[in-house]
C-alpha cells in the first residue's frame, strides 16, 4: 500500500502535485505494480551506497560508489577504481555524466576527473577538490561544481582538451544543469543560482532563508526546473516558483510522473490524484536516496545508502491480497466476461478486473477452499470445492447445488465441465457424476466401468462430442453410446496422471506427469514431448495455447513456452528436441509453483490476455507485450578481449603480434529486464562463413588462427525475436612470422620454382637422352616384333607342309570374294582336288614319301595357277582352287591341271604308282553363302570319284542329267 506521509509532508506535497497532475490526461500504474529487484555488495557492488547513475549510449549502466565505479550489463558488474590508466585517482566517486559520443565523465574524491569512450580513458587535470558534478555545455565548455569549493569553468579547446579553469561560483556546488540551449543553473550549499561565463546570479526560493541548501535539479518534460532542497521542492516555469517537500534528488519519468528522493523518507512519486511512497516496507534497501535514474528500456534505479532497487514492468503481473485477492495460494481461474476472471483460492472465491480483486460473495459458502471453477451456457459459475461439493455464482450470489447427500460421489470435486449437449460432468476423487438436462444422474466409477481410476482431475469434450476424463491412472474417452475405452499412455515414459487437456482439430493434447502428450485421433497413436526431447522437467499441469503460435505449459518450476508447430513435429518424429522458454518469479510472477490437479489453473481470453493460479496470487500476461519485447533489437557490446590471455584495447591494438594461439572476446547485450534469456550469434569472418549460434554463452575463443585479417561480429536477441545488426565489431589482423610473409614466401617460392626448373631442366635432357636410346630400342624391338608378327601370320595362314595357303586362309578369301561378287556370282568358280588313292602312297611307300607327293602336286598348281585365281592345300590330300572365270573357262583350267598333274613324276615311287587327282567343280551362280558353293564343289568331286576317278566332274553338269 503507498507509503502513509506526515500531515505536514502531504500538506507540502499537495501543492506541487495539483500542478503535476494537471498535465496528466491517462491514469498511472500504482508504485505496487512495479517489479522490484535490490543490488547490495553481496551483488557485485564494491558498495552500498550508490552515489549516481548513469547509462551511456553503448547501453552500459555505471554506478558511482565510495570504492569505485560499477559497470553493469544486465548480468555482472565489472569495477574501474584507483589506475592511472583509468585516470581515477581515488576509488571514492561522486558523480556520473553520460554525453554524447558514447563518452562518459567520472567524478570523485580527491578532485578526481577522467573521461571515457569506448575502451578508451582520458584523464583530465586535478579539480580542486571532491567532484560533486561535471557538465559539458553546448559549446562543449566544461563546468565543474566541486565541493565546498564552487564552480569552475574549463574553455573548451579541442577534443577532449581544456584550457585553464577559472572560478565562476566560490560557493560548495552539488549539481549543476542547462536548459536547452539557455542558461545554466547549480544547486549549491547556499541556495539556486544561475550562471554564466563571469556572472553568478542567485535565485530566490519562496518562505525560506536564501541560504537553504540546494540537493538536486532537473527537468521535467515542459522545460520547467524541479528544484530539490534540504527545506522543501519546488516547481519553476521561469516566471513562477511553487514549493512541494523535502527533497535529496528530484526528477521525471517517461510518463511524466515527478520522483522524489527524501533524506529519510523513501522515494515518492507524484502521479494521477495520488502520493505513493517506496520505502523500506516495500522494497526499498534504505529510506535514504542518493541517485535516480531512467534507462532507456524504462526501468528506474533508485541508488541508496543500501543498495540499489530497479523498478520496472515486469511480463507478468501477479495479483495478490495485497490488492484484494481473498487467499494468495490460487488453485483454479475462469474468465467469465471481457477482462473480468473469477478465481478459486484455498481461502474462497475472487473476481478479478483491471489488476484488482474482490470478494465474489459475501456468504460463508464464497470462504470455501475452491477447486474448480466451469461456466454454464445459461452464464452462471459451477464452483468446486474442496469438502463441500458443487455451487453455483452469478453476480454476486453463490448457492448450493450438489454434494455428497445429494448424489456426489464425493465433496472434494476437482473438474467440472458443461458439454454441447448441456450436461454436467462433475469429476471427483470417487468418480464421475454425469447429470443431464432432465436432471438424470450417472455415476461412472473405476468398478463399473474401464474408468482408470476413481481420482479424476480434468475433462474436455473433443470435436466428435466425446467426453475425454483424466486420472491419476491415466485418461479414458466417454463414448456417445455410453461405453468407455481406456486410452493406454504408459508407454510413454511411464506417464500416469493427466492434469489437464487442449483439443484441436484431429488431435488431444494431455498435460501428464510425463510431458506433454498429443493423441492422433485419426491414427490412434500417442506421441509426446518430454525429458527425452529437450524439456527438464517431467510434470505437466496445464498446456494453453495463446493463439500466437506457442503453447505455455505449468508446472511446480515455473511456465514453460514452447512453439505450437515445434511441438507437432516433436510428437511426429520429425524432431528429436524442442526449444523452450522459461519464465519465472524473476518475470514478476507471485510464485514459480504453478498449481494443477484442479481445472482450469490456466487460461487464455479473446482479449489475448493470459492467466496462472500460482501459490502466491494469480499471475497474468499479455504475450504481445512479450512480442514487442522480442522485436525490440538490442544493443551489443565488447567487453573484453585477450590475446593469450593479456588484455587489450580493441579500440587501440587492431594488429595481433606473430604466434598469438589463442583469442578470447567476451561480449553482452545489453539489456535490463531479462537478461538471462539473451541469446547470441558471431561470426568470424575471414575464418568462418556462418553464424555460430551460442545460446547464452558471452564468450568466444579461438585457437591456432593463421596470420590475416579477420573481423568479429556478435549479434544479440531474445528468444523468438529478431537479430540485433550485429553493432559489435572487432577488425583485426594477425601478422605472420618472417616466414610466413607473402614476400618471404613469394621469394622462398620463386627460388624453389627455379630450384625446380633446374631439377626439371636436368631431367629433361636426361629423358631426352633417355628417349632417344629408348626409340632405338623401340625400333629394333618393334622390328623384331613386326617380323615375328608376319611370321605367326604366316605361319596361321600357310600350309607348313607345301608353303600354300592353309583351309583357315582359303576359307576367308572364299567367303570375302562372294561377299564382293555377290549377287553375280557367274564368274567364281570353286574347285576341289583330291590326290586319287593318296592312302596307297602311304601305306605302300610310307607318309614321307606322301608327302613327297603332295609338296609335287601343290608345287604343280601353285606354279600353274596365277592370280587372280588362288590355291591352297585345304586339309591332307585335297586342295582347292578359287578361280576368277567363266564355268567354260574354269572346266578348261581344271582339265589342264588334270593333264599337268598325271605328268609329274616322283622318284621315291620308281614307277610303281601314277599320280593322278580327281577335281570337283562348282559355279557360285545359283549359290546363297560360300557354304553352298563348297558343298557342290565336293559334291562335284564325289561323283568324279564315284566315276573313276581322274576327271574333272562339274556340279552343274551332273545336276543336268539328273
């Protein structure tokens, strides 16, 4: 509740606030709603007290402190004290200035003053004493307000460099400030002053002494001067000064809202027709405020002699009794109309409207521990409870309907449902008590049907108007016809109990204490998501669909978001691990246990919204805010590079010595409201042609890079968003060893060339050499092989015994000359000779003798007939002759080689035996193949056999006469 002022605190603040809000035209959210988070030491600060805060335009957050400067990026803090790099000379800071160039300016004790930007840090010289502001004026001149010393001012030389200062105020200076392009004003020890180059000129504060000292001063968003002061506040518009509180720090939000920071009080804010209060009661570390700062996200930090608190809107919004919830442990919400929700707690019914919550009844019965919640067509609420059975509400009213005395199984009734046909199904831990429109009770049990078991916790009804019932023994359907079929699920993992239920065209899917689990109603097949495809828990209380393309899935550990069409490829096989977002009490919701076992304790409206019975109040969210957040691009940083493990300025060092092995860079997004769930992306190009998806990791290495130039890229996002432009870059180049520089190599390269052409050269003249003994050998050999060729040729054609061709090489030239005579085969002619009773000779005289004959028969007609006429010895005896001629022409040679053969004489055969031969002879007129031709040729040479003998028979002759 907002922090209750004083009589006299309020009366002081009234004035200001009837001026504030007059500029406000929409309502503001209450100092409760905010989510609150406290830093201390034990965080990473180097101390309690915050002195200022600021955020340059790298996205960074600085904290001043007694020992030193704090660096925050969403999730440590990095500390800059006492160096002489830095320019700090004492680890005691005051103040923090961000300006533009993302540079930042540091003030503190011992007249401390540095300036940085980037990586980079440029000392300045020694104030005269503690450094309470610093302000760089639009011509870029350099006030600085030091205490108990005054102001001095530094003429702006060039970048970055001053000339000599000189006193403008000899009066203790706390803060200093500039409107627009106007004149400059200072809070000092001894009131308001306004300054220019050589003039200070005091300005007088209403109904208090002139030298009441001045804590602080801003702007509000209309120009006018918020003026804080050890004896009240006050509002200047340049002609009239209105006094409101006793104020350390003053300043506006976004909104437009005035924050005030107290000595002892807390931190006000002044909004629409209310004063609230943050103080210790509700979050603040120490009642004392001593810095005030607005990021750019719209979180506030509030700096303290404890600690600093951050205030800012959290995804969620959890309602509580705080804001007028009857019990905090929350088992089961209903929406019933808009933006209202009706909502069942251990301590009775609430509704719920506008992030506020109020008793749904005030009868005893409205106090009863609520289970579950199902509205009626007709509009009313059914009610479950714990130990009193069914009721019913509407507006305002709650009436019982049935219990155990009036036919429920049991009081302790955990789902209700109204089905499209108007009938009530009451789930309870004996059973199902189905009542239909008549009025007509059935009661379904584990005994008298395939009920798994008699605890049910939830129901739906699919698309095919079939009741589908969950147990802690599994889920059954309830069939028109009556029947009921026990759907088995244990195969998966094991799973048993069924919390909860989503229905979509063609599938059911079921929230079990073993993932979620998709029921295809075409094909009758259970597949899941669980442990074993990415998520890291087991138990599944409720799965909601925000018709945003995820489902959101409760449990004891908080909400799990997941992606709708992941899940189905997920429970199809398609893939074997789901992403998943995790949202807990760090996103504003009232506790990470999320209940089931009652229905519904989750639900989505038309309107988008979305709401979780947790153990500490309802929590609800809007998942498009979640959207906006997603396409929101962050802002990335470096924060650290090494080069084998020796710090460097990226800024500075762009060239990496020869042999650097290994090449650490740590980098952020920076943002403030859920840092932990900053997903990231780099890219070293010139090494790597993708993005390299880290997930949360904020570091990159590599090892054994080769000598070139690379440069660094590390994009940032939150889950499901959008890639930042990958602002964050490092370009580098490694040099290379001596030998590893191009001229070096080109050198070592060129005289390995010429090194090579010699070898080459050599070589060749070698192979030359080589070559020409090689030819010569060739030819001798290729000579030889020529002449051993024509002899196997030779040798394959000719009759070893006479020198004549042999059968193979008649036959080929028969077959070749009546191929090329062909179709006018009246000029080839084919004679058989066969040496008349060769066998005689044999046998008489002996086979050398034969031989004698044949080589005289075969020398006769080889000398006889000429081209183109050809013999060859055909096989033992017999010879043929291929003859070019007319048929009259052929009988006349045959018969003279008939007559010359009869003349030849044979010394070995001393007369006792005349050779004779008998000749066969065919024309090819007539003949189809050659095979025709030599098989008339030998039928010709059978006849003259069979007629003697020593005669020349012709196949066309005998063929005449029949």
């Amino acid at each position: 509740m907002p922090y209750r002022l004083t009589h006299s605190l309020s009366k002081c603040l009234f004035g200001l606030l009837c001026c504030v809000c007059a500029t406000f035209t929409y309502a503001v959210t209450s100092v409760n709603d905010y989510f609150t988070e406290v830093w201390t030491s034990h965080d990473g600060l180097p101390h309690n007290s915050v002195n200022a805060i600021a955020q340059t335009e790298d996205g960074y957050l600085w904290f001043a402190t007694w020992e030193g400067v704090a660096r925050y990026n969403g999730i440590s803090f990095t500390l800059f004290s006492r160096d002489a790099a830095t320019g700090i000379v004492d680890a005691g800071t005051r103040t923090l200035v961000a300006s533009s160039n993302n540079q930042l300016w540091v003030g503190g004790a011992r007249g401390g003053l540095t300036l940085r930007e980037g990586f980079n840090w440029y000392p300045q010289d020694i104030a005269q004493g503690l450094v309470n502001d610093i302000l760089e004026d639009h011509q870029g001149n350099l006030w600085i307000a030091i205490e108990g010393e005054g102001v001095f001012l530094r003429p702006h030389l060039s970048e970055k460099s001053y000339g000599t200062e000189q006193k403008v105020l000899d009066i203790g200076t706390y803060r200093l400030v500039q409107y627009k392009n106007g004149p400059i004003f200072a809070a000092t020890e001894q009131g308001l002053y306004r300054l220019g180059s050589d003039l200070a000129t005091p300005l007088l504060l209403p109904d208090v002494a002139p030298e009441t000292r001045v804590n602080d001063l801003s702007f509000d968003h209309q120009g006018a001067l918020l003026i804080a002061s050890d004896l009240g506040a006050w509002h200047y518009d340049g002609q009239n000064m209105k006094r409101y509180s006793t104020i350390t720090t003053i300043a506006e939000d976004n909104s437009g809202l005035i924050w005030l920071g107290t000595l002892n009080k807390g931190l006000a804010r002044l909004g629409f027709d209310q004063i609230e209060f943050i103080n210790t009661s509700n979050g603040l570390p120490n009642n004392r405020v001593l810095s005030w700062y607005q990021d750019v996200e719209g979180s506030i930090w509030v700096g303290t002699n404890a600690g600093v608190l951050r205030l800012r809107s959290a995804p969620f919004t959890s309602i509580t009794q705080a804001d007028g919830l009857v019990g905090n442990f929350t088992r089961t919400v209903l929406p019933i109309s808009g933006e209202r929700f009706i909502v069942g707690t251990s301590q009775g019914l609430s509704v719920v409207e506008d992030g506020k919550a109020s008793p749904a009844a005030s009868s005893y019965s409205a106090r009863q521990s609520i289970l579950s919640l199902a509205q009626s067509i007709s509009g009313k609420v059914y009610v479950g409870t714990q130990r009193a059975g069914v009721y019913e509400w509407f507006n305002g009213d709650m009436s019982p309907l049935i219990n155990r005395a009036s036919g429920l199984p049991s009081d302790e009734v955990r789902a209700i449902y109204e089905d499209s046909k108007g009938a009530l199904w009451l789930g309870t831990t004996s059973g199902v008590l189905k009542i239909d429109t008549s009025g007509e009770q059935q009661l379904i049990t584990q005994e008298n049907s395939n009920l798994p078991d008699n605890y049910v916790m939830a129901m739906a009804e699919d698309l095919l108007g079939r009741i589908w019932i969950g147990t802690a023994e599994g889920v059954a359907i309830y069939h028109a016809s009556g029947d009921i079929e026990e759907i088995p699920i244990a195969d998966f993992e094991g799973a048993q109990y069924v919390f909860g239920f989503y229905i979509e065209p063609g599938f059911v899917w079921m929230a079990t204490d073993r993932g979620l689990l998709r029921y295809d109603v075409s094909q009758g097949t259970i597949g899941g998501i669980g442990k074993p495809s990415g998520l890291p828990i087991d138990k599944i209380f409720q799965v909601v669909y925000d018709h945003m393309g995820s489902f959101w899935l409760t449990s004891n550990r908080g909400i799990w978001k997941i992606g709708y069409v992941e899940a189905h490829r997920v429970a199809s096989g398609e893939l074997n691990s789901i992403d998943f977002e995790h949202f807990d009490e760090a996103d504003g919701m009232g506790s990470d246990q999320v209940n089931g076992g009652s229905t519904p304790a989750a639900v989505s409206t038309r309107q988008g919204d979305m709401a979780f019975a947790t153990a500490n109040g309802l929590s609800t969210i809007r998942p498009t805010s979640l959207k906006q957040l997603y396409q929101y691009r962050l802002p990335v940083v470096l924060e650290r590079v090494d080069a084998d493990g020796v710090l460097i300025n990226p800024q500075k060092i762009r060239t990496l010595e020869p042999g650097v092995n290994r090449l650490r860079i740590r980098f952020a997004g920076l943002s403030y409201i859920m840092s932990q769930r900053i997903q990231y992306q780099t890219k070293l190009v010139g090494f790597e042609d993708e993005w390299n998806y880290r997930e949360s990791q904020t570091v990159a290495e590599y090892t054994n890079l080769p000598p070139g130039k690379y440069e660094f890229l590390v994009s940032a996002r939150y889950p499901y968003g959008a890639w930042s432009n990958a602002d964050a870059s490092y370009q580098f180049e490694i040099l290379p060893f001596w030998w590893q520089r191009i001229e070096v190599q080109a050198l070592a390269f060129l005289t390995l060339v010429a090194l090579l052409a010699s070898l080459v050269l050599w070589r060749i003249r070698v192979l030359k050499l080589r070559q020409v003994y090689l030819a010569q050998q060739i030819e001798l050999k290729t000579q030889a092989l020529r002449e051993q060729s024509e002899r196997y040729e030779k040798q394959s054609k000719e009759d070893p015994l006479t020198g004549l061709s042999n059968r193979r090489a008649f036959d080929e030239k028969l077959r070749s000359d009546f191929i090329l005579a062909f179709p006018l085969l009246s000029h080839l002619n084919l004679a058989i000779i066969d040496i008349d009773h060769f066998k005689q000779v044999n046998d008489r005289f002996s086979h050398i003798v034969g031989d004698e004959v044949i080589k005289l028969v075969a020398s006769y007609l080889d000398a006889t007939v000429i081209e183109p006429n050809q013999v060859a010895r055909w096989g033992g005896e017999e010879f043929t002759v291929l003859l070019h001629c007319s048929p009259e022409e052929a009988k006349r040679i045959c018969k003279k080689l008939l007559e010359g053969v009869a003349q030849i004489e044979c010394p070995s055969l001393d007369g006792a035996f005349d050779i004779t031969v008998s000749i066969g002879l065919a024309n090819g007129l007539g003949c189809k193949d050659y095979q025709t031709l030599l098989k008339r040729a030998d039928q010709a040479l059978y006849i003259a056999k069979e007629n003697g003998r020593n005669r020349v028979e012709c196949f066309d002759e005998f063929k005449a006469r029949g």
